[in-house]
C-alpha cells in the first residue's frame, strides 16, 4: 500500500516541528497556487503583419475549479504529514498541541481538544495510505473538499477514514471531521466529470429521498426512539441508529430498578457544516454531526448507592462521584450514503467517529 505521512520515532522538540512547518510549507504553497489560478487566459498576440487581434470565441467558457485536485492533494500531505510527526511525540509540548488544535475545526477540533484535556499522553501514531480526493468543481460559501484514505493503526490495524477539510477566506485549511467506516463497508462511487472533479449537492436537494439538511435530525430521531419515531423506515436499522435506541431502552430500564435513580439521552444535530456529494447511483455521500447528551440523575437522597464517574469521563473532570447529576456530551462524526428519491431504498450510515467532549457534575 502507498502511503503518505510515514514517520519514524523522532524527537519532539526537533522534528514535531518540523512536521508543523511542512503543514505550513503546503499551506503557503497551495495558497499561492490558489492566487495564481486565477483562470485569466493570456492576451493574445496580435497576427504576424500587424492586423487586428481575432475576435474573441463567444463559447461559453467554465470556470476553473476554485479548489484544485492538486491543490487538495498538497493539503492533505501536510496535514497527515504533521498528524504523523506530532502524534508520535511523547510528551507533547503545549506549544505542539497548540499547534495542532488550530489545524482543527469544528467537531474535529472538539475531539482533539477533549483528547488532549487532562492527559500527558500522546495522541495514536497513524499512517496514511494514498487518498482518494473528492474534491467538487462548483462550490460557495467557505471551501472545502473531502478524501478517503486508509488509516493504519499502531497495532497494525487498517481502517478507512473519510476526511473534511474547510478553508475560509483568508484563513489555512483546517480539518472538519474524521470518520471511520464501517468495517467491511465499501465508500460509495462519487460521481466524477471526465476530468476528476465531483458534484457538491445544496441542503435542500430535492433529487434526494433526504435531503441533506434533514439526514442529521431525522438521524438523530431514529437513534433515540428507534422503530417508534417518526424516521423508521427512512435509515436503515444499524449500531448507530437503531442500535442507539435499544441502548438508551436497556439503560433506563436498568435505572428504573432503583426508584432514586434517573437516566436520558437525547440526540440533536449539531451547528456544524453539512457536505454532500452526488454519487454515482444518483444518490449522495452526506457528512454531518450530532450531539449526544447524557443524564444520570440521582433524585432521591440518599441514595444508597455511589455514582462514580466512568473511566472514560475522569479526564474531563476532577470530580469521582456524583453528587446528583452526571451530564456527559458526546460530539459524533458521521458518514452516510442517501438514495435517489426514485429508488425505494433507504438512507444508511457507514461511518462514525466520536467520543466524550464535556463532563458537568452536580
């Protein structure tokens, strides 16, 4: 497998560094490439006796791609690059993890700062295998473009991740989400014009059997009630939709067994950027994120019983026990596959990446 962003043991203070300026090195670079490509075609020269310039062709022209697939390929080199340097360094320095939250945006940067609160550890040393870029030719509002690229593990483990990265005016590339598919589950074929470039889909697609906006809380309703909410029949039954709502159904049931106890959870789709690209089949690929909030509510004192705060809690709080609530936040990064409106099938998610990113104790 070729790959990108491989690294040997190295140390921090010298190379985690160096890692940074090749991110910044890209950057700088892409950008100017960006101003270069203004799409002006050169003046053309007048004929060899002196007559008048031809006419210009009144053919249409395209306009070129505000973001190039080379330009998204040298991006994503540095990005993964300085990913692989930093998250070998041990310990990391705060300037390094500085560093690495600011090439970090919306729920990636959540995860990352959650990540790093709290803990001396360094972040999972990973490599990169070559991407494939989807990158849309026709876009507004802030650029972006997505790739999928397999991930391996330091166990050895390979995973396929699905990338968003997002540039605002004036500002560098910053990665927007990271999510994992599902294992065994194959991305879907992109649709792509004859020269490589995708097709970015508005919110309100009507082509679509959900349109893009309403996949993250219709989403959210079939993770919370299942096959009793108003989205069953609309996603597929899964870990992520279904299998949620089974979840939340066991543990309040459990709960329930000590009438002093109380337990929620709901879903709610997140402030956070929505892509969609048309697939191949006439579908889309959506990426998204939701908000999974979590209650343990002690509601009798005493209680008799000691609510400790879960493992994978303690680093976001100094707190053990809990007094009378537990509220943990999960920030959820998500990938699905949503079909034609013709096609009679279902909406169904393929990748997820998440974890806790606030902790509040009473």
């Amino acid at each position: 497998m070729a790959r990108i962003g491989e690294h040997r043991e190295v140390d921090v203070r010298e190379h985690g560094r160096r890692g940074v300026l090749a991110l910044a090195l890209a950057l700088i670079t892409a950008t100017a490439a960006a101003c270069s490509g203004s799409g002006d075609a050169p003046p053309e020269r007048g004929s060899a006796t002196g007559g008048a310039t031809p006419a210009a062709s009144t053919a249409p022209v395209a306009e070129p791609p505000r973001v190039t697939l080379a330009e998204a390929e040298r991006v994503l080199a540095g990005v993964v690059g300085a990913d692989g340097v930093l998250g070998a360094a041990v310990p990391h320095l705060e300037a390094d993890r500085r560093l690495m939250r600011e090439q970090t945006r919306d729920g990636q940067m959540a995860l990352t700062s959650a990540a790093f609160d709290g803990s001396a550890e360094a972040l999972p040393h990973y490599t990169w295998g070559t991407p494939r870029l989807l990158v849309p030719r026709d876009q507004r509002g802030p650029l972006w473009f997505a790739a999928i690229v397999d991930r391996e593990e330091p166990s050895g483990k390979v995973r396929t991740a699905v990338l968003t990265l997002i540039r605002d005016d004036g500002a560098d590339w910053q990665v927007s989400s990271t999510s994992l598919l599902d294992e065994g589950v194959r991305p879907p074929e992109v649709a792509t014009d004859a020269e490589g470039y995708a097709t970015a889909l508005g919110e309100e697609d009507p082509t679509l059997a959900i349109s893009p906006r309403l996949m993250a809380p219709l989403h959210a309703t079939s993770a919370e009630e299942g096959e009793r909410g108003f989205a069953a029949g609309l996603i597929e039954k899964g870990p992520h939709t279904t299998g949620f709502a089974d979840e939340i159904t066991r543990r309040r049931a459990d709960e329930k067994e000590h009438d002093c106890l109380g337990y929620d959870s709901i879903f709610a789709a997140s402030d956070y950027p929505v892509h969609a690209l048309r697939t191949a089949d006439g579908g889309a690929l959506v990426l998204y994120s939701l908000i999974r909030t979590t209650t343990r509510t002690i509601r009798v004192t005493p209680c008799g019983l000691d609510i400790q705060v879960p493992p994978e809690a303690r680093k976001l709080t100094k707190d053990r026990f809990v007094l009378k609530e537990l509220r943990t936040v999960e920030t959820q990064l998500y990938v699905s596959t949503v079909p034609a409106k013709t096609s009679g099938r279902q909406a169904k998610v393929i990748g997820y990446l998440g974890g806790l990113t606030k902790v509040t104790t009473g």
